[in-house]
C-alpha cells in the first residue's frame, strides 16, 4: 500500500475545474498553459500508481478487499484537495508576504524545527532578533541546527529542550521547564507533526499522529497558556500558531474510535488530527475573547512543502527528481507560518485559518461550534485536564 500512500497528494487533479483566485488573473494568463500542460503530467503519473498500486494491493490482498477500495477512495479524494493545494502554490510562488522586523527580545517558543520548515522558520524568527525556545526530541539535532543557522544569522538567540511531543508526559516535564525559566512566551508555534505514518500507538496509547499532531499539543497549550496570557495587551495579541494541513477538509472525528484501529488507513487518521488542530484554534481563540484574554489563535496551512516528511514514499523513491518543481521549497513554506506569528495586519483575526499569508474560508465543520465544543470536552477528559489554561 506504500504506492497508494504517496501518490495522493502529489497528483494535480482535476485542474480545470479550479477557479482562478481573484487577483491573480493577470500572473496567470502568460503560464496557465505551461503549468496546465505541467499539473496534467503529474496528475496522469499518479493516477498510473493509484491503479497499479491498489491492483498490487487486490493481488497480494494483505488487506480486506473491503479496506483496499476504502483507502483507494480516500485517496483519490485526498488526491483532489492536495493537487488544488499544489495548483494555487503554483500561482503563488513568486509572492513572499512574509515582512521581517525586529522584534527584538520577544519569545516564541515552537514545537519540532530540527528540520524541514521548523528550522526556516526558526531561522527568519531570528532574523527578526527574537528569542526562540526549541522543543524537540534530540537536543542534540537541536544543537545542530542552532549550529547551521548561526552560519548565516547573527541576531537573536536559540534555547533548546527535550520534548517528545507524542508523550505526554513529556510535555508535562517539559512545561514544567518552560515555566520555571520564562515568564512570558509571546507566541506558541505547534509544529511539530508526523504524517502517513503506520499504526502505532504513543506511550499512552493514542494513534501516533492523533497523539502528535493534536492530543500532545492541545496539552501543552493548556500548560503554557497562562505565559501566553501575560504576553498579551490590547492592540498586540499574543499569538497561537498551529501549523495544520490541508488535508483537514477530508478530516472527520471519530468520536466512537479515536485511533481508527477499526480500518486503519494512514491518510484518514492524519486528516483526523488536522481537523482536530483547526477544531481547536476556532474553539481556543472564542474562548479565550469570551474572558477577554489578548491572545489569538490561528491554523496555518503552510502548503504542500518538499520535506522529509514524505521520504520512504514511493513518490519520493521514484520521482524525486519532480518533487523540487512541484512542492514548496522548506523556505517558502515557512513563510505563511511566520507570517501568522509576526503580521500586523492579522491583529484582532484570530481563529482563522491562513494559506499563501492570506486568510482563507473554513469549511462548515471546522466552524462547528457543537462539534468545536464536542471535541473540546472530549480532549480535556483524554489528557486529564479539568479547567482548560488555568
Ligand atoms: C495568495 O495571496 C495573494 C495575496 O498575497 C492573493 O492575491 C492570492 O489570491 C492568493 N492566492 C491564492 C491561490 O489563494
Ligand atoms: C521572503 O521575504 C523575507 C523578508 O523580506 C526574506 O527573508 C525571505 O528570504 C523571502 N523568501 C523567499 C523565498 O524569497
Ligand atoms: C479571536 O480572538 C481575538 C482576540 O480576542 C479577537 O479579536 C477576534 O475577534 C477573535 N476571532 C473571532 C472570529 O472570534
């Protein structure tokens, strides 16, 4: 099934259906064709390893038949919103929004960034003079980074720590540290996060990507939120950052199986955690209005970035050589996220979700308040947390 998990996301299907963005009508016109002709390549490469893929899975049937045509069909939905994803970085890749001012001595404090986007954004956080807590892992990747980035940048600092954010337990020891060293943290960036992973289970037993992308950070905001409170005044919020996907438009909670051990399908359990993540940020953000604390929260989709996130794909085995022309480079996808740290025009805009730096609709689940609230209450039960970031 490995041909089947990479395939989707890089496929740019059904390209003619996708409106034009307004605003970019004039960029377009001189290369549509040339990325038409581009998109329909990759799209027909992908759907020749959908189908050879799902025929070796029917051959080989390791899987239910049953599971195998789930999969293929979650895919090929996947597959639709990844390539639109794909298709409007495309347009987009000459815009950079992204402003980078001093900031001198504020904190921002991330999850992972021991490689791919983390440590870009990592790196323009610190151009912009800021000081930057690490939560990762290996302290010793983390060293090496700060190593790196010292290279070509001379401002701001980098602290780095232990967290294991699948564990939390973890996150507990590891907030307990952060708040005995700081009193303040201006902006919380959740990015760390693993993706079309096979089934495992965190040390308390969560589906792993449930448990990283989602369950460990919705813990850890909860423990560092009072920092976050003091951070915040009026006409400068503190910010929440959580680095979601795309893929939550497929997403759909499983309240009865939150591990979706039942038919476990790699794509649907990471979409759940990202639907999860924006779920929270609409949910955090009015809450947080209601008691009339100065801080926002926002989702940010930071595209679909060549990372090594997608090594062990097939894709990557086999058409690597194609991945720099059609996924973001590291850098670029950064840029959103740092966007949604630093920019001033997102002032007051919390609980939104930002894509190409610019704030995007949700779809009509993710503004569920009923579900908002259902997962909430549901999420504070699982990590044992009664009055949310107090
Ligand atoms: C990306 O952002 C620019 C503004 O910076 C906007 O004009 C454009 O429509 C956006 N592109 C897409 C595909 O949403
Ligand atoms: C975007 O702009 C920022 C600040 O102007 C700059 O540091 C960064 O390198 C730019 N990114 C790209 C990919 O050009
Ligand atoms: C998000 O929170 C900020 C800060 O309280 C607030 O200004 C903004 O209106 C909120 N957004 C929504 C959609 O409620």
């Amino acid at each position: 099934m490995q041909f089947l998990e990479s395939v989707c996301q890089h496929t740019v299907g059904r390209f003619f259906t996708v409106e034009s963005p307004s605003g970019c009508c004039e960029f377009l016109s001189g290369s549509l064709l040339h990325e038409v002709f581009h998109a329909t390549m990759i799209f027909l490469i992908g759907l020749i390893v959908i189908v050879i893929g799902t025929t070796i899975a029917v051959v080989r049937s390791e899987k239910p038949i049953k599971h195998i045509f789930a999969e293929a069909k979650f895919e090929m939905i996947y597959n639709y919103i990844g390539s639109r994803s794909i298709f409007e970085d495309f347009i987009m890749r000459g815009r950079n929004k992204t402003k980078l001012e001093k900031k001198s001595g504020k904190v921002v404090l991330i999850t992972g960034g021991t490689r791919g986007i983390g440590t870009e954004v990592i790196k323009m956080l610190m151009q912009c003079d800021m000081h930057v807590v690490m939560g990762c892992r290996s302290v010793e990747s983390g060293e090496k980074v700060l190593k790196e980035i010292r290279e070509d940048v001379k401002l701001g600092e980098l602290k780095i720590f232990q967290l294991d954010i699948s564990s939390l337990k973890s996150v507990r020891n590891f907030a307990d540290k952060i708040t005995s060293v700081y009193t303040q943290i201006d902006c919380l960036v959740n990015n760390a996060g693993i993706m079309y992973v096979p089934y495992a289970e965190s040390e308390e037993g969560y589906e792993s990507q449930f448990a990283t992308n989602y369950l460990g950070h919705f813990l850890l905001t909860h423990l560092l939120l009072g920092l976050v409170k003091k951070a915040g005044r009026d006409g400068e919020n503190a910010r929440v950052v959580n680095v979601v996907s795309c893929a939550y438009l497929t997403g759909d909670i499983d309240f009865e199986d939150i591990n979706k051990k039942n038919m476990f399908i790699p794509f649907e359990a990471y979409s759940q955690s990202k639907l999860a993540q924006v779920l929270f940020t609409n949910y955090l953000n009015e809450t947080l209005k209601e008691k009339g604390n100065y801080v926002q929260v926002h989702s940010v989709h930071p595209g679909i970035v060549n990372t090594d996130l997608f090594d062990g794909t097939y894709v990557k085995t086999f058409f690597w050589w194609i991945l720099p022309y059609i996924f973001k480079s590291p850098k670029r996808g950064a840029q959103s996220i740092v966007h949604a740290c630093l920019s001033s025009d997102l002032e007051g805009k919390g609980a939104t979700y930002i894509s190409n730096c610019t704030v995007k609709p949700q779809i009509e689940k993710a503004l569920d308040k009923e579900l908002q609230k259902k997962l909430f209450d549901f999420t504070k039960k699982l990590v044992n947390v009664e009055n949310f970031g107090t």
